[in-house]
C-alpha cells in the first residue's frame, strides 16, 4: 500500500514537471534570412526553404538583372502526449519582379491577404479578435489575432502579421494554443 503513493507522486512529476521541462530546454536564436530582409527571433530548431529565381541581365528594366527569392521558415512544436499542444512558428517571404507597389496598391495588397486568412480560418468556427491595418515603421502591415475550437487540441489562437513594401511580401504566423498568444516567446517572434 505504501507503493501507491509513491507511484502516484511519481506520475504527478512524470505529467505536470515533463512539460516545463521541455518548454526550458527550447532555446531561441535570431534567425537572419539569407536574403537579408528580415531577422527574427525563432526557436533554434527550424526548417528553412528557399527558391531564388534570377534574371539575365538586361531582361528587366535593370542591366544587372535580379534576384527574386521566395522562403518558408517552420519551427514546429508538437507537444503530445505530455500535452494538447501544437506551436508552429512560421514566416514566409515572396518578392516579385513586377512593377514596385504604391501605397494604395500596399494596402489592398493587405486587405486581400487579410480576408484569405479570414476566410480560411471561418470555416473552422474561428473568431476575429483583433483586426488592423497599421505602419509599422517605414512599412504598412495586416495584423489579425483569431480564435477556434479544434475537435483534438482544444481552444487555438493564431496570430499573423502581413508586412508588404513596394515588391515584397513577409508573412508571420503564430498558431497554438488560445492562451499563448500573448505569451512572452509568442511576443517576442513578432
């Protein structure tokens, strides 16, 4: 009879203790892209793909030619069975080789996205918490916080930012758990 106790105690560390654990054991580092664009904060285990398209020279307006990149950088947490959680941290980057973007043309180019996510995330069930176009220092930015219920995970929130400037486009994301949304790592991604 004494060894139920100690079994108990011990399964209460192995449920409860584990997961604090692993969230210490997760180190962040500043992930800079390799095209220069943007650095971010990221947990230090990331999958990073890039396409580079380039030009001839003399095939675009410029002789030189370009380089247009498109990348997708996933830092993916799956915390089952010690708990329901998934934490995917993404950012994504597409540059264009057209024209550069006016102020309005930034804008509607925002809105568009903005009502993609929306309307992706409606068909789960999700609700808009927060909705704004705003200047985020010389660049304007899409800003969404939503909130679902997910039939194996429970109460999820994701949070996106959609940065343009006149020929690029930053995308980042933050889906997991309702209540890390304004959690203090969740904070500092973006």
């Amino acid at each position: 009879m004494r060894a139920l106790p100690l079994c108990l105690a011990l399964l209460a560390v192995l449920i409860f203790v584990r997961p604090a654990f692993a969230a210490e054991e997760t180190k962040w580092e500043t992930f800079h892209s390799p095209t220069g664009v943007y650095s971010v904060n990221l947990p230090d285990e990331y999958k990073v793909e890039t396409r580079t398209f380039r030009t001839a020279p003399g095939t675009i307006k410029d002789r030189e030619g370009r380089v247009v990149n498109s990348e997708e950088v996933i830092a993916r947490f799956d915390q089952r069975p010690y708990r329901k959680a998934v934490k995917n941290y993404i950012m994504r980057l597409d540059q264009t080789i057209g024209p550069n973007m006016t102020i309005p043309d930034v804008k509607r180019a925002i809105q568009k996205e903005m009502v993609n996510y929306i309307n992706h995330y409606r068909k789960k069930g999700a609700l808009i918490t927060r909705k704004e176009i705003l200047k985020r220092k010389a660049f304007w930015s899409g800003e969404i916080d939503l909130v679902y219920e997910d039939p194996e995970l429970g109460v999820q929130g994701v949070k996106i930012r959609i940065l343009f400037s006149d020929n690029t486009k930053l995308q980042q994301i933050f889906a997991g758990p309702e209540y890390l949304l304004e959690d203090k790592w969740v904070v500092d991604f973006f």
